[in-house]
C-alpha cells in the first residue's frame, strides 16, 4: 500500500451533496416510513451518513452481493453473499449503493427484491459512472455524483479491502 491517492471528492463536498440528497428524499417520503437497505460493504459509510439527515422514520436492513473480488474491475457474476434479516412485502424501499458501474449486480439485486413485493423500490447512489454502464434496467433515482470512468476509493469504496476509510473520494495514482 504505497499507492498516492488523489482527491476528487472532497469530504466538504461530500457532506454538503449528500444533506442535498436527504432533503429531497425526506420531502418526497414525508407520509410514509422508508425502509432503507445498505448494499455492504462499501454503501455502509454513505448509508450511515445519508440516515442521519432524514427526518422521516427509517427502518434500516443490510445486503451483501459481489462481483469484484479483489479486481478493479467487475467480474459480472453476481453473488448474494448475506441477505436481508426482514422481508419487503408492503414496505417502500430505498437501496442505497455506493457506486453503480457497469450496471450487472444492481440489475440482478433489483430484480431479486421486485420479487418480494415491495410497495415501492428506488435506488439510491453516493457515485454513478454513467458512462460504463451495460444494462439498460437501472435507473438512479437519487445521485450525489456521476464521475468519469476512474477507479476511486474511500467513503466506503476499497481497493482490495483497503482505503475505506478515508474521508474522501480518491483516485489511486500509478506510482
């Protein structure tokens, strides 16, 4: 680990959108609870974040699904590795993701809570990569940031389980 991190996103920048996101979503579910599912392990610092600006009641489930192993790039094989502890039915759900790349695991995972009947699903992301994207099934209903085609870490995104704590976006420099 003696790669240089440049920032992109500032922990400022970051705080101040994601007050921004909250906003919004609290005015757009101001009747109803939201149950909020955190895709781990890199949604957990967004999630956590995010929930301490809503103002709505919250219930909060966590899910873990792969498809990068210890690679930079997707595998496209998605594996749900722990599943929900409570069920959707009637519920209005948010999936709050940290990053949506290619599109392939949010896909599936969507696909697979639609079939627990929720009363609603939306998504939620920190960072969207627009540009990578190979399904056309996603579609982002709250985005802190769509960024360019890079790598990045911190704020719960990790390069091989390192750099998630940092404060900020980076993008790992080649040394």
């Amino acid at each position: 680990m003696g790669e240089k991190i440049e920032v992109m996103i500032s922990q400022e920048n970051l705080e101040k959108r994601i007050r921004e996101v909250a906003a919004k979503i609290n005015e757009d579910y101001s009747s109803t609870e939201l149950h909020l599912i955190c895709v781990l392990k890199g949604g957990v610092f967004f999630m956590c974040e995010l929930a301490k600006h809503l103002t709505i009641p919250v219930t909060l489930d966590f899910m873990s699904v792969s498809s990068y192993g210890n690679d930079t790039k997707s595998s496209g094989v998605v594996k749900i590795v722990k599943d929900l502890d409570q069920p959707l039915e009637g519920k209005d759900v948010l999936v709050v993701e940290d990053i949506i790349d290619s599109g392939r695991t949010l896909s599936y995972l969507l696909d697979v809570l639609e079939r627990r009947n929720p009363a609603s699903l939306r998504l939620c992301t920190l960072l969207d990569k627009p540009d990578r994207r190979v399904v056309e099934n996603v579609n982002v209903d709250y985005c802190c940031f769509e960024i360019p085609d890079e790598f990045v870490v911190g704020f719960g995104l990790d390069y091989a389980q390192n750099y998630r704590n940092l404060p900020y976006i980076g993008v790992i420099q080649s040394a």
